[in-house]
C-alpha cells in the first residue's frame, strides 16, 4: 500500500506523461508539415514511449491497490519555428520531466515509501537517455544549421529511429 499523498503525486505524473505524448503528437504533425518526415517518425515514435510511461505509472498504481484518476490534458504548443526550435523544446521539457521525477522520489524517500522508490529508478534512467538523445539531436541539428543538403540528412537520420 502507498500512502494518499503518494498516490496523487503518481496520478499528477500519469497526467504530466500523457501531455508530453500530446506535445510529441503536436510536434510530429507540425514537422510532417513542414516536409520533416524523418523527424515526424521520431516524435511518434515518442508520443508511443510517453503513453507506455503513463501506463506504467498506472500499472503501478494498481499494483498497489490506489486509483488512477485521470484529468483533463492541456493543449500543447502547435506550431515550431524549425526542428532545432522544436528539438530545444523537447530538452527543455524533459528536463522538467526530469524534475518532477526527481520530486517524487524526493517524496518516496522521505515517507520511507521503498517501493516506489524502486519503482521510480525505471524512470530515472530513462529520464538520462531521454535528455542524453535530445541533446545529441540538438547538436546534429546545429551542426546542419546553414546547408539544407546538411539538414536533409539529419532528417534521414531521424527517421531511421526504431523504437
Ligand atoms: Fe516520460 Fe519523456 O519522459
């Protein structure tokens, strides 16, 4: 069993998961506009990996015998000046990401919660390779400033993500 407080925290996150898929879906489709197919496939590819994320803070809340209470997902941003202004974007969200994280195990540790705190090393480290791939990205995608020949490469390289 995990204590209330807990239980909302995760409920919170689960919401927090679920508008990071949003935010991948509204950027995906902003980039297939703009002719961004490879990037398009990767940020789908992240709307699926953030739903997986909600589900397995669900999963877990079930687990334990705590409801999972879903809320209203807010509207992201629809529109980016470019991939790099997108990728940027992607950073700095899960840094946030990363942050609120980092709270809930600030709070498992202080209510000696261990589960959760097992729990939460999951995504801990996901949260590394997420903002470790966001910031290899923004470095190809600076490096390819200038030369769309340099761009349309790194939109190949993009797509060639698998899962
Ligand atoms: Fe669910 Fe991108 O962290």
């Amino acid at each position: 069993m995990i204590s209330e407080k807990m239980a909302q925290a995760i409920n919170t996150q689960i919401n927090r998961e679920f508008y990071s898929a949003f935010l991948y879906l509204a950027m995906a489709s902003d980039a297939m506009n703009k002719g961004f197919k490879g990037a398009a496939k990767w940020l789908r590819i992240q709307f699926n990996e953030e739903q997986e994320h909600a589900l397995k803070f669900a999963k877990y809340l079930e687990d334990q015998g705590a409801k999972v209470e879903l809320a209203a997902i807010a509207a992201p941003k629809t529109e980016w000046k470019d991939l790099l202004d997108m990728f940027q974007d992607t950073l700095a969200h899960e840094k946030k990401v990363t942050a609120w994280i980092n709270e809930l195990n600030t709070l498992a540790i202080a209510e000696k919660d261990y589960a959760t705190q097992n729990m939460l090393v999951w995504f801990i480290n996901e949260q590394i390779e997420e903002e470790g791939n966001d910031q290899d990205i923004i470095w190809m995608l600076e490096m390819s400033a200038g030369s769309k020949g340099a761009l349309f490469m790194a939109d190949r390289t993009l797509g060639k993500r698998e899962g």
